[in-house]
C-alpha cells in the first residue's frame, strides 16, 4: 500500500540546522535537540527577514531522543499549538515533510519545526535486536539462524541482490569510496579519509556482503528543519511531492516474493505520479545509505540507472557530485554521519539553494532545481521530491 500527497510547492524549508556530529557527544538528547533547533530558527530567521517561532512541533525516533514539549520549553516557547512524536526511525526521514507540509497547508500552524537527535553510538545503538514479548515477537524465530540484528538481516537481501545483478566487491566499494571522497570536502563529516580498494578489501566482514564500511554510521548528533508557507518563503526549496508506503520485502521476509524488494519499488511510481514528474527531472539523489548496496537498488528503483548499467556507472564515478547521477554530495549516512536520514534532507537543501556542501560552494550539484530524498526500512519507507523554486 502507498500513501501519497503532492503539495505543489505551496510548503518551503526555510531554515535548516545541525549540531556537530561525534561518537561520544557528552551531552543529552535534549541539549543536542535545541541547539539544532536553534540553528535551524535562525537560519530561516535570515532567510525570511525577521524573527521565527515555530507554533508546531514535530519529531520522530525509536525511543532515544528528547520529547517535543522538553524541547518547547528549551526554546522558550511558552505556548505550542500542535505537536507529535512519530515512532519510527529511518522510514520516517521523506514522510515527516508530508506531516509538516499538512499542517501547513490545512492552516493548523505557519510554521513547523521537525528535529531528530539522538546519541546513536554513545547511548541507545540500534545495531542489534533483542529478543522480547509483544512488539518484536517474531525475531525469537529468526534469531537463531543468524539474524542477530539490522545488518544481518539486509546483508541477506544484499547478497541475494548482487548476485542477481551481477555486481559485486568492485561495485559496493565504489559507493562507498566516493561517499569518502565527498566527505572530504564536507567539514561536518565523521569520515574523510580517502578509501582505497586494498583497504576496503581488507576491512572486516560484519555478514556477507557486508564489510563494516558498508555499512553506516553509529552517530551521535541532531538535524532540525524549519517549515512555513511558500507565500512566506518564495526564495526557499519547496516540499513538492512526499509517498510513504511498501509491501512484503526486505522486512518481511518469510513473508516475501522477492527478499531484495525494498520500499523504492513500491514507492516510485507514485511520487512520480504525485509530482507530475519522471526520473530525468531529478538533478540530485539523497539516498537513504544504510548499507552500500542500497544505492544501486534505489538508483534502478526510481529508474535514475537502468540495472543493465549499473555496473558501469559505478566504475565510471557517476554518482559523484559532478556526475551523471550525483549521489550524497556530502557523503551521506555512510560517510558523513547518521542522524535518521534527516541530515540528507538537510544537504538537499543546501544543493537547491545553491550553497554547496559546505555551504561555499564545493560539492555544488550543477542547476539542481529538483532533489530527491529518500527514507529507508527495508521494504517499507518514504521518498520526497523537492524542487527549486523558479
């Protein structure tokens, strides 16, 4: 099933803001949730001309971040009108637009604020599932047969995928390596150091495919964006088109047809089909980089590569910033760092205003007037497209 919403640019991103990003942040959730929201207020502050209060307040996670009301408070807003905390991790990155964008255009608030922070490597770490009654019951079932966790599980699908197209070692480093070779130019990026083929060959295997450096980050850190109306914000990108949905896949894998299926085979057509669009309108890709092989799968999914010529555009540098297909000109969350995937919507911002990676310039996507962000659970999750306004 696909929920989808075109909104027609009639909802901007006016601000965006980040903390540092580290493995051992020293601080609480709380303090890296306002000093993000902080951030991002002012951004949009200078961005409209005059002083921002957001009157809506939006956040997702998986139990690991700080609640709306606390942050609220840190703010210093002493009334907030509507306001959610959405459970869910990686999916909800594309979709909670939508959810802001909504709000916006239903006239239940001007101006929306979304955060994600979390200490993803010094506290709550999501890399293992563990065994319990209730929600996550039937991991008891696959837990001994090797499942032990989020990267078990997809290094399963990955292999599965790679074999049936073809690609291999040679490809998933090539992700991987120019995801390093973007963060080099990032100064928000954990990873910069350039990666070579001998080192990425000798890195440990966590589960076939899967090396750790296919895999991202543990990150501990926060991303917020502000969102009014576009009458508000002529100058700022526009939340054209969001889809949130799936099917039996990746994630359900007992369940499944075909293990390799992720939520982009499902969600592609219509976020196309909500904007009034097709693939060769999209000038840059913020994919979802859990692991590496899932920049091939979304890259056919939303027909930006056809599988036939994957191969060679990997080889040939294709998804590089200056590229055929630009990819994560920051590096994404392999290479920069994982705040759920908000911080890829936070760079396409940047690439829709022009500004580059490091907001000089470098890593510039040449005319990127239309980016698309995607948000990644397996066979379920989001994708948006946003566009430049003309």
């Amino acid at each position: 099933m696909t929920g989808r919403q075109g909104f027609s640019g009639r909802a901007a991103i006016a601000g965006i803001g980040m903390t540092a990003l580290s493995r051992a942040s020293g601080r609480t959730e709380l303090d890296l949730a306002a000093e993000a929201s902080r951030a991002a207020l002012a951004d949009a502050a200078r961005e409209l001309g005059e002083d921002v209060r957001p009157d809506a307040i939006l956040s997702y996670h998986l139990g690991d971040s700080a609640p709306v009301l606390y942050v609220a408070r840190e703010l210093g807003l002493h009334q907030v009108g509507w306001h959610n905390e959405i459970y869910g991790g990686g999916t909800q990155s594309a979709s909670i637009l939508a959810d802001a964008a909504m709000l916006i255009d239903a006239g239940l608030a001007e101006t929306v604020l979304i955060y994600r922070a979390l200490n993803g490597r010094s506290g709550k770490r999501m890399n293992a599932l563990g065994l319990k009654l209730g929600e996550g019951t039937e991991e008891q079932f696959t837990h001994p047969y090797g499942m032990a966790g989020p990267v078990h599980q997809f290094a399963l699908a990955g292999q599965r995928y790679l074999y049936d197209t073809g690609l291999g070692e040679e490809h998933t480093f090539a992700v991987v390596s120019q995801s390093r070779a973007h963060a080099a130019a990032n100064p928000r990026a954990l990873r910069r150091e350039p990666l070579d083929l001998q080192t990425y060959l000798d890195d440990r295997m966590v589960a076939s495919p899967l090396r750790r450096l296919d895999c991202c980050q543990e990150t501990d850190g926060a991303c917020a964006l502000v969102i009014t109306g576009a009458d508000r914000a002529p100058a700022s990108p526009r939340i054209h088109a969001v889809v949130r949905g799936g099917g039996p896949g990746a994630s359900t894998m007992d369940k499944a047809e075909d293990v390799t299926r992720l939520f982009s085979s499902y969600l592609a057509p219509s976020l196309y089909a909500a904007a009034g669009m097709k693939p060769d309108h999209v000038d840059v890709a913020l994919l979802y980089d859990a692991y590496s092989w899932l920049v091939p799968r979304q890259l056919e999914d939303f027909g930006l590569v056809p599988r036939e010529d994957l191969g060679a555009v990997l080889r040939a540098r294709g998804i590089a910033w200056d590229g055929d297909v630009p990819v994560n000109p920051h590096g994404g969350l392999l290479s920069e760092g994982y705040v759920h995937g908000l911080n890829n919507v936070a760079e396409a911002v940047r690439q829709l205003r022009g500004t580059g990676t490091d907001g000089q310039g470098t890593g510039q996507v040449a005319g990127a007037s239309v980016a698309l962000c995607t948000g990644f659970g397996g066979s379920y999750g989001s994708a948006a497209l946003l566009t430049k306004p003309s």
